[in-house]
C-alpha cells in the first residue's frame, strides 16, 4: 500500500460511525477466538452449566438481532425465525427457548448456518448504525458488553471441554512465566467508615453496578496478592479438604458428595501436581495464584489462614487507587500471572475474579429496566455471591472497579481466586506514625509497644530471668500460691483472655488450676510471639482451644469467635499496665471491659511501689540485657523504616522519678548527631535523650481507684512480701 491508499484508507475510516467501529470490533474479537477450534470442539457441551461455543455464538447475534434490529429497521428480515427458540437465553418475556442443559443437541444449524447467521446480523447492523447515531445507544452499549461476557464464557467453556477430553488437547501454545514464588503477603489497611460504592455515571455499567450509595466500611486490611498455587498446596498438606471445622455446612457436603481435593483442573500424577489450563496440561506454578475455586474453597481456605473473605463494598473501595494508577493486566495471558514486585495492592484487575463474602443482591434504590432487558439481572439476585477485578480472559477494556459479577457458591469453571481479608487496621502499619511524631516532639519518645518485634520478645523473656528483675518471679510465686482461690473465680467453660501473650509461662499456671477453662484466647502485637505461644499452648494442652488474634490489645475491638457466647475472663499479667500512663490506663481498662463484657472477671497484675535502689536495679542490669532490650528498639526502626540509627552513639538509662511514680527507660544520645528515618531527618543533642518507655508502680488503693473509673470494681487481692506485688481481681 502506498501513501496514497494509506490517506485514502485512513480518511474512509474516519467517516465510519464511532459506534459502527466498535461494534466491528467486537465482533471481530469473538470471531479470532475460534480460530484454533474444530467445528467438533464448538458443538459439545461438556457440563449443564455450559455451552457449545457454536451456541454462543448464535446467541450473541440473536440479541442484536432481537432488541435492536427487529425494532430498529423497519425492512429487516429475521434469518430464520426458528432461531429465537433455539437461541433465547432465559428472556421469558421473549418466548420459550431450548433448555440450557440440551443447548449441545442442537446439531442444526451447522457451523455453517451459525456463522452465516452472524454475517446476516452484521449486515443489518452495519446498515442500522452507517447512518448515523444508534437509535438506542444504551441497547448497543448493553449487546456489546453481552457479547464481551460472552468472550469470556467461551474460554471458560472450552477449557471445560477440553479438561474433559482424554487427549488433553490445548487451546493455546505452552507459555512460561519464569516467575520465582512471591514473597510472604503483606497487609494494606484502610480505615473504613461512610464511603461511596457503585457506578459513578462515567461510561458504560450494567444495571446491577446501580445505583451509587453510600455505605460504612468498618477498618479493615486486605492482602496485597492473591493467594497462590503454593499457599493452596500447604492447605492441602494441612487435610485442608478433610477438616469439616474449616468448611460451610452446604461446602462440606460437597466435598463429600463431589470428592474435592484438589481444585478443579488439578490432577495427582506420579510426577506431582498437574493442572489442566487453556495451554493445556501444565505442572502446577506454586508462584501463579490459584484459580477456580468456588466460593466454598475460598472462605475455608480463608478460615484455615485465620482470615476471611472481603465484601464487595471493602473491595471496590480499596480497589480505587489501583483502578486510577492502571494497576491491572489487559487480557490475552489466557492464565493468570505471579504478582509482580512491587508496593501496595497487586493483581486488583485482570488476573481471577476475586470472591467476595457479599451476596448478589440489589443495591438500595435498584430497579431493573423497563422491558425484556429488565431480566438481564435482577432476576439472578439470589443465592448468588460477588466477584470482582476480572480475570485473564476477560476483555481489555470491558473491566471496572464497580463491575459485581456472581455465581453460585459450588461453581468452579470461571477464572476465579482468592484475595484475603482482615478486620481492624494492621497493628504493626502504626510504627511508622508513631515513631515520626514521636521523634518531632520536644521531649522525644516512642510507645513501648514497638519493643515487641521477634528479637524484643526474646530479649524481654530474657530479663524475666534476670537476678536484679523480680516482678516476673515474684508474680510467679505469688500466682504459685494463690492459683487454686483464682481457678476458682473461673466459670466453667470459660474463655480465657490475655492480654500480650509473651512466653505463656504465667498463663499455664492459671490452666493447670483451671481446667474448666475452654478457650484460650491471647491477643499480641507480635506475630512471632503470638504464633509461638498459641504453638505451645496446643501441645501442652490438646483439649484446648486455641484462638489467637494478632492486634494492638489496646484497640481491640471483639474477641476472636471462640471466644463468644461464652463466660469471659481476662488475664494482664506481668504489670504490663504499668507501661501506660494514668490517663491511657484508664483508656484501657474502659475498652478491656467493653471486650471482656458485662460480668467479665479481670486478673490483672501490679508492680507496687518500693524504694529505688530495687526499682533502678531491675531495669538496668549488670549483664546489659535490659540495654539491649532498649536498643533493639533502634534496630527494628532501621530496618523497617529505613533509619540509620548509629546504636553505639546512644546510651540506655533507667531513673526512678518519684514525682510521677514511675521508673523511666531512656536511650541518651552521647554526642551530638543527625539521624534519618522513613526520609526525614532528626537532630539529637548531646546528653537529649528518647524515652522509650513507663512504669509505674501502684498502690492496691490508687489501682482500685483508677479501675473504678473505667468501670471496674476490685473484688480480691493477692499480694506478696518483699520486693512487693500484687494480683487483684476486678469485676465489670
């Protein structure tokens, strides 16, 4: 072609209608997927829920022809009026149809006829929308995303059929990622409350997309990726498919009546696990997420990682900044990839549908169209549950952010996949916060919570036993003594609540004496320390049931759902409480007996006051443990916040400051210096110190009191000689 054909075509083009241009395209992209099929392979119909790819097809064109050339141009003639029974999907108010099960019976019309029929409907549409603007744009913008949907069905489809074929035939040529496995998942947290969901009127939406609404989100996390092929192999390993607590009642009886145990499309050979994909019988990808799963899968697989499913309204509104910075694949992949490197939310659009936990149902203020198209889909609103973000075979272009499809819970053929989901904002996303304001303050300080890394937790275990440290024995001895008189404040079938899990070591003492308790429920900041004491509860004690919740115990905000429905007991040991400040104390015991419940009975443990030279001593060892404690501090911030903390260029200091009643851990800078963290920089002078952390020392009298003011009432004490402590129990 020469420049002048190039001008000449490109002018002709111009003048085609813009409506014209992206009907053809569409058509045309339905007509490049058969491309690689037999007329055999698009008459079978592998599964009820299926269809022929033939089918598909005619059916696509039949809505064209339906509800926009039958009343759109007046000399239009129908290609055969047989063909609105043979190619009616569920329109009731167009007539009867063949039953969707039979769709594969119908060997006439032949390929032939089919694709004759598609070219008739092209030249009525051509004629219909060359002349100008459609005449119901919003039918055309509706049949051109039917067909899109379509597409989709058609690889969802085959893949059915071939999986079915005992020669394992691919659609599409081998393809290989390279991808090495993704790293651990990480947690994005949004802080919820009233926000907007639903089309916003830009574009192109299907009805059930409206309308927009405002809804309250409360805090919550969601996964960074998607779950992959290697995560579901160790659910596997772990009798994922053979423990009845993980599964809903309707999903356990499928995998019973079906045999589940692997996902569909995987098989178990001699060389491992296999899996059936659009190019064809491939090893399983441990990096590639895991795809068709039903909705039974994903939330016991959900159960098993201790999270849950998102709903739909979490989902659209953190998928937001993704759907505007272009954080999604186009089509074309035909399998969905490993997350790439990178921060934030990953594979929100383009790689599987995504389950959420919401069922299909109207939004407030829906109302179906007026008319056959009415039934497009409202009419499904039940027993369905939403998918988001598209899949692999989904269009380019034909994907949004409030785009809801559905399916039933037991449906497996569609691309669909796993995201995770958390209540409550991410304990550990608030270090970054509290370290910046903390180091801008004049008198600069971080809240002790922050010790509790995996190292810190170590060391504090550490200091427990230590010479100059006596609360931890001191209590111990004192829980020793008085275990069986606080068993027996301890209803039967209680669930037991601690607060900070740490080593557990007190906690065994209370179950030994209390084994009427039925649950035990330790909350902790540290995911190390959380894991590691629920590990060693469940061994030591196998009738016991375990339900860690990893969160900032001061935020909690509802007890693990073992833990409900049951009489409740709260446990503080260690004079953790001590770390607060009065004010904050209080907070503290006001949100514990909101989580605990009315009646709920709280052990909680108090250093008492004594003279200085005991209370120095024990946070400023000889062996420097306690310094290392303190300093670890500055190695977590380094490392997880990009600072660089010089640690031999500050000193640990513990100082009684009688006014406050308080024992006092500083780090003191030794000279003066800058340091930078998370890119801002801070300057320290010589002798300034950042305080890490409080401990105040009681009274049993000025605790009551405090307690009073939260709402507690102080029942009992138990209080040991020299070096004092005491235990008390208080009743909301």
């Amino acid at each position: 072609m020469g420049p002048i054909d190039r001008t000449i075509d490109a002018a002709a083009s111009a003048l085609v209608p813009e409506a014209l241009t992206r009907y053809r395209a569409v058509r045309r992209a339905t007509e490049n997927l058969i491309r690689a099929l037999t007329p055999e392979d698009m008459q079978a119909q592998s599964m009820p829920e299926a269809s022929p790819t033939k089918w598909h097809l005619a059916h696509t064109s039949w809505f064209f022809e339906t509800f926009l050339l039958q009343p759109g141009l007046p000399d239009y003639k129908l290609f055969d009026p047989r063909f609105g029974y043979l190619f009616n999907s569920y329109y009731e108010a167009i007539g009867p149809r063949q039953p969707r099960p039979d769709r594969g019976l119908i060997t006439r019309p032949s390929l032939d006829d089919v694709l004759a029929y598609r070219a008739h409907v092209d030249a009525g549409m051509e004629r219909l929308l060359a002349a100008g603007p459609a005449p119901r744009p919003d039918l055309l913008d509706l049949g051109l995303a039917h067909e899109q949907q379509h597409q989709e069905l058609i690889l969802m489809d085959i893949l059915n059929l071939f999986a079915a074929s005992p020669l394992r035939p691919a659609y599409a040529p081998p393809h290989s990622t390279g991808a090495t496995a993704p790293p651990p998942i990480g947690w994005t947290g949004f802080e919820g409350g009233l926000v907007e969901i639903g089309h916003d009127g830009r574009g192109f939406a299907f009805d059930n997309e409206t309308p927009r609404h405002k809804t309250w989100l409360e805090p919550f996390r969601l996964a960074n990726r998607l779950v992959t092929n290697g995560e579901w192999l160790a659910f596997m390993t772990d009798g994922g498919y053979a423990r009845p607590e993980l599964w809903l009642s309707e999903g356990w009886a499928r995998v019973q009546a079906e045999g589940w145990r692997a996902p569909l499309y995987w098989q178990d050979g001699e060389g491992g696990w296999t899996v059936m994909t659009l190019r064809g019988l491939r090893p399983v990808d441990t990096a590639a997420p895991v795809s068709h799963i039903s909705y039974y899968e994903a939330d016991a697989y959900a159960t098993w990682a201790g999270a849950r499913l998102p709903t739909e309204a979490e989902w659209e509104h953190a998928s937001a900044a993704a759907w505007h910075e272009g954080n999604f694949l186009t089509s074309g992949a035909l399998t969905a990839q490993p997350a790439p490197a990178g921060e934030g939310l990953r594979q929100m659009f383009g790689d599987l549908w995504e389950w959420t936990r919401s069922a299909y149902l109207p939004y407030p203020g829906f109302k179906p169209a007026e008319g056959a198209v009415g039934e497009y889909n409202g009419k499904f609103m039940a027993g369905q549950f939403v998918l988001r973000g598209g899949a692999c075979v989904t269009p380019g272009g034909h994907v949004r952010a409030s785009y809801r499809n559905f399916f039933h819970p037991h449906q497996r053929w569609m691309f669909s996949g796993v995201r995770l989901a958390l209540d409550g904002l991410d304990p550990a996303s608030s270090l970054e916060t509290d370290v910046l304001e903390g180091l801008a303050r004049p008198q600069k300080s971080i809240p002790p919570k922050h010790f509790y890394d995996a190292e810190g937790s170590r060391l504090f275990e550490a200091i427990t036993e230590l010479a100059e440290y006596y609360p931890t024995r001191t209590e111990i001895t004192l829980l020793r003594r008085a275990a069986s008189e606080m068993a027996a404040e301890i209803p039967v079938r209680a669930a037991l609540v601690e607060f900070g899990s740490g080593a557990s070591l007190k906690t065994r003492i209370l179950l030994d004496a209390a084994p009427q308790v039925d649950v035990y429920a330790p909350i902790d900041i540290s995911e190390a320390a959380l894991e590691a004491a629920a590990h060693a509860i469940r061994a030591d004690y196998p009738k016991l049931e375990v339900a860690p919740l990893r969160e900032d115990f001061t935020r909690a905000l509802e007890l693990p759902a073992a833990a409900r429905g049951r009489p409740v007991v709260g446990f503080f040991p260690g004079s953790t409480i001590g770390n607060f400040t009065p004010d904050d104390a209080k907070t503290f015991l006001a949100g514990a007996r909101r989580l605990l419940g009315r009646g709920a009975a709280f052990f909680v443990g108090i250093d008492l006051r004594k003279d200085r030279a005991t209370l120095e001593a024990a946070y400023d060892d000889a062996l420097g443990v306690t310094a290392a404690f303190n300093k670890n501090l500055l190695v977590r911030i380094n490392r997880e916040l990009g600072g660089d903390f010089d640690l031999d260029a500050f000193a640990h200091r513990a100082v009684w400051n009688e006014g406050e009643g308080r024992i006092e851990m500083h780090l003191m800078s030794l000279k003066d210096q800058a340091v930078t963290v998370a890119g801002r920089t801070f300057r320290f002078a010589a002798g300034e110190t950042l305080h890490t952390e409080n401990s105040y020392k009681f009274t049993v009298e000025g605790f009551a009191e405090l307690a009073a003011g939260a709402g507690w009432r102080l029942e009992r004490r138990w209080v040991s000689a020299h070096p004092a402590f005491a235990v008390v129990l208080l009743r909301a």
